[in-house]
C-alpha cells in the first residue's frame, strides 16, 4: 500500500503547487524508468521551454550512501553545464 500513499502525497503536493500558482508547470510520470539501481525513490527531471532534453535530474538514493560507509538518507540533483549553456532562461 506504500504505492497508495506516494499517490496521495502527490496529489496532495500537486493542490499545493496549483495554489502558489505553478500547477501548471508539473508533470507526473508514474512510468519513469531510468535503469539506475541506486535510486529508492522519488526520481525527477526539469525541463525548460525550448530546450528538447531535460536540464537537470535526481531522486531519493537513500541506500546510496550506506554502500560507502554511511548509511543516511539522501536527496540529490545534477545540471549538466552543457545544457546550462544551451537553455534560454
């Protein structure tokens, strides 16, 4: 049932975000798969008009850290400078 709950926390995060007035601006891709064994959660990807690739990415990697001595739960992103350099912000 944990699948339920993200569902409602998501909804949940989306009437938020509508109520700040950037609802609009969000999409929710339950399908996502990017292949990556470290992820445990939550993955994202931003875009920004005219750009065809995403800016930047990340997820939850909560068990990331614990296979390097640590274990901590964790939240990250990377921007690739390239696409940086390529977007019309």
């Amino acid at each position: 049932m944990r699948a339920k709950g993200a569902v409602r926390h998501l909804s949940a995060l989306g009437r938020r975000l509508a109520a700040q007035g950037v609802g609009g601006h969000f999409v929710y891709d339950l399908g996502e798969v990017r292949g990556l064994g470290y992820y445990t959660g939550i993955m994202f990807q931003v875009y920004v008009e005219g750009l065809g690739f995403p800016l930047c990415g990340g997820g939850r990697y909560d068990d990331l850290c614990a296979r390097f001595g640590r274990d901590l739960p964790a939240v990250g992103f990377s921007f690739g400078v390239e696409r940086v350099e390529q977007a019309e912000c």
